[in-house]
C-alpha cells in the first residue's frame, strides 16, 4: 500500500517506525534460537525496498550476520544498503550487506539454499497466487518471516458512516488485475499460509496492527490520503461524496482527534 502524494521511497520511510512498533517480537524469538552459529547468519530479504526490515531485525538477533537484500528498484535498494551501514547484530557483532536486483517471484530454491532466514516485510498484498506459490516453494526448507502483510481491515475513532464503504473499495482495488496479474491483496496472508501448510511447513501467525494517534498524524494524513484515492480509482462514483468525509478526517489527524488501527499480520513459516 503506498500513499500517491509521496515519492515511494520517502513514504517507506515514514511508514518505517509504525511498521517496526506492528511487528510480532514473539516470531523473532521463535526464530532466534536457529540463528546462533559460529558463521555469519545469512539472511535474504525479499522486496527490501529502503532496508527497514533489515535494519530492525538485524539489531535483534545475535552474531555476525549477512544480508542479502532483493528489489526490483536499484535506487531503492542503494538507499537499503546505505542505511545498513553502521547497524550492529544485538551482541554488536558485526552486520555486512550485498544487494541483488530482479524479479524475487522468480527466485528459486537453489537461490535461496545456503539461506538460514529469510524474510519480507509488506509484500505478500503485491502479489498474485501463483507468484505466492512461487516464493513459498523458494523458502521451503528454511525458516520465513513475513511481516506486517494488510488484512483490509481497518478501524476509526470515532467512527464514521462512510469508513467501511471506503475500506471494501480500498480492498477491490487491492484484489485488481494489473498488466494480466490478479493481485492477492488483503488475501495474500492466508494464501500464503495455506500454501506452506500444503507443503507441510508449520505457520504461526501473530497480529501486527498499526496504533495511529496523535503522536503519528503525519503518517495518518499520508496513508489516509492514500487509502482513499485508491478506494476513489476503484470506484468513482466515491468521489464527490467522500470530498466532505476526507475534510473532515484530515482535519481530525491534524488536530490530535483521530485514532486509527490498521490491521496486518505477520506470519512464521518452519521457524
């Protein structure tokens, strides 16, 4: 999900702290204890944009650690690798990086063999089933982190008449057919974990909502902005009668009157 009046970069790097505050610390201890040998830990990173999940993972897990980070954008994934310098395993050990650039739903299992983690973070609503099945028959065999993926529910206080006309709009844009792809959307997280589950991968699912208050209404406006001018694409006939709606919630950011929870999950495949 990405917000139209900002460059994509720079709206991943305000969504970065909602994103790290959302993710489920239990799934990293889960997976922690696999990830304690004496060679640097080899973490692929799938659709890296700038680097966040990298960054936050990294300085929770222990020992000297190597990333490789996947995108298609190179200049995204120069920002990526830049802003990993200076990061630190939890023990201070130290964190190396490479980058890689391409189509990850093309990668296979012996790209991603020698991996002992791997890893996304708001990816799967981007993809279509048989991209899901893809990257699933990549990871199986190694433990898969995957956070923060949209379930398209999404919740206001105080509420408002028109919040869940928008939201199912929002969610049929989110499921449209783009250049011959049927994007998964708000489903992808259950695909996903259904198809590990059919190839006998065990998945924990954790919740990992966004909590917009206040304290974030610079991200609230953006992603509102967003969420509705998608909703508008997908339905015109949204636009006029949203005009007052979308006053009326911007207003309430701006002034510290509006909450906002938006739903994600994060999923552990074979941890």
């Amino acid at each position: 999900m990405t917000a139209e009046t900002l460059p994509f970069a720079d709206w991943l790097r305000l969504r970065e702290p909602a994103d790290a505050a959302a993710r489920a610390e239990d799934l990293v201890d889960a997976v922690r204890p696999r990830l304690t040998g004496g060679t640097p830990t080899l973490i692929h990173d799938l659709g890296s944009g700038t680097g966040s999940m990298s960054r936050w993972l990294a300085a929770r897990l222990p020992g000297p650690q190597h990333w490789i980070l996947h995108d298609r954008d190179p200049d995204l994934l120069a920002r990526a690798a830049e802003g990993m310098v200076g990061v630190s395993a939890a023990d201070g050990a130290p964190v190396t990086v490479d980058t890689r650039c391409g189509d990850l739903t093309r990668l296979t299992t012996a790209d991603l063999t020698d991996a002992a983690l791997i890893t996304a973070s708001a990816l799967l609503d981007m993809l279509t089933a048989d991209e899901v099945d893809r990257v699933v028959d990549a990871c199986v065999g190694r433990p898969a982190l995957f956070a923060v993926s949209v379930t398209g529910l999404v919740r206001f206080t105080p509420t408002d008449p028109l919040d869940t006309v928008v939201q199912d709009a929002f969610n049929e844009h989110q499921r449209r057919t783009v250049d011959g792809r049927r994007l998964l959307g708000p489903d992808a997280a259950a695909a996903t974990a259904a198809a590990f589950t059919r190839r006998g991968v065990t998945v924990r699912e954790r919740p990992s909502p966004w909590r917009l208050g206040p304290e974030q209404a610079d991200l609230t406006a953006e992603w509102f902005r967003g969420w509705l001018g998608a909703a508008c694409e997908q339905r015109p006939d949204l636009v006029g009668p949203t005009q007052a709606y979308a006053q009326r919630r911007l207003a309430d950011a701006a002034a510290g009157r509006l909450d906002v929870l938006v739903e994600h999950c994060d999923l552990l495949a074979g941890g």
